[in-house]
C-alpha cells in the first residue's frame, strides 16, 4: 500500500472518530466583538444550580480551557464568564417489531409478529457558557453543549471534562467559516 493510501485511511478514520461525540454542541457569537483583546476573565456563578461536586467540575474545566487559549483570571477582567446548567427529564419511547412482519422465521414462518414497546426515562443535562465584555456588559460568545447522563455520578465525572472542552473548542470563534 502506499503511504498515501495509509495517510487517507488514518485521516479518514480520526474524522470518523472525532465526529462520535455523545453531546450536542452550538455556539455563536457578536461579530463585532474583537476576541484578540481579551486577555483576561473572572468567573460569575450566580446562575450555576448545581451540587458542589459538579460546580468545582465545571468551574475547574472552563477555566482551565479559558487558561489554555491564554487568558488568565483577573478581578479588572475582559471578560465576565457566566456558567449556567440545567437539565431536563425525557422519555425516551422505542417500538419495534423484533420477528418482522410476517412472524418468526421471516417470510415463510408461522405466527403473527410481536410489536414491543418500552419507555426509558432519565434526564438529560445542559451547559451553557456565555462569555460577557466586562466594559459593555453585552453578550460577545455563547456556547452550549447538551447531552449530560444527570443521573449517572460516574458519568457526569467524565462527561462534565469532555463537554466543556467541546463547547470551549469554538472559541475564539473562527470568522473564516
């Protein structure tokens, strides 16, 4: 095989990879803002419902993802960083028809086909990061990323690191998309 045979296939395959994500994730910001002055943040956490556990998580991994694009926390900042979470019950309902249409054994089997329904419920948790220019107080980047398993402490362990990471990559948002 040839090397760039090999370079397409491992390329191919880390797209693949990469776009697996569990969350959902959108962000948007102020076209006019200028991202390149802001240097420095403090985090507001007025808005931030959640148990202790889960709050140092969150405020931990977004200031560490604010540090690793160069800003630093400050009390005169540039930038108000409010964290806010929520999350929401579902239901989540799935019917199927495991023998198929005609019964077991496919088309020339016997019976008619059971139709199973089962109802799963949990809920399901937001992360919502806006990002404030301290001297206007106006809104200049948001990002939100929804997809948290609420209900699973072990999740929510790993899930909280891997989702503000995901919402903190759009910034500085990228003006050339």
């Amino acid at each position: 095989m040839s090397k760039k045979y090999i370079l397409l296939l491992l390329a191919s395959a880390t797209l693949g990879l990469s776009s697996c994500s569990p969350f959902q994730i959108k962000s948007d910001y102020a076209a006019t803002a200028n991202f390149n002055s802001y240097k420095t943040y403090k985090l507001r956490i007025d808005d931030l419902k959640l148990n202790d556990i889960d709050k140092d998580r969150v405020l931990n991994e977004v200031s560490k993802q604010l540090q690793t694009k160069g800003l630093s926390v400050s009390e005169t900042p540039d930038l108000i960083v409010n964290v806010k979470a929520n999350h929401k019950k579902i239901q989540d309902i799935q019917s199927s028809n495991p023998y198929g249409i005609y019964g077991w054994g496919g088309p020339f089997g016997w019976g008619m086909g059971m139709n199973r329904t089962w109802t799963q419920n949990y809920s399901q948790g937001t992360l919502i990061v806006d990002l404030i220019d301290a001297r206007t107080q106006k809104l200049v980047w948001q990002g939100i990323g929804s997809g948290i398993a609420v209900d699973s402490p072990k999740a929510k362990q790993k899930q909280i690191p891997e989702i503000v990471s995901e919402i903190m990559a759009n910034y500085p948002p990228n003006r050339n998309k």
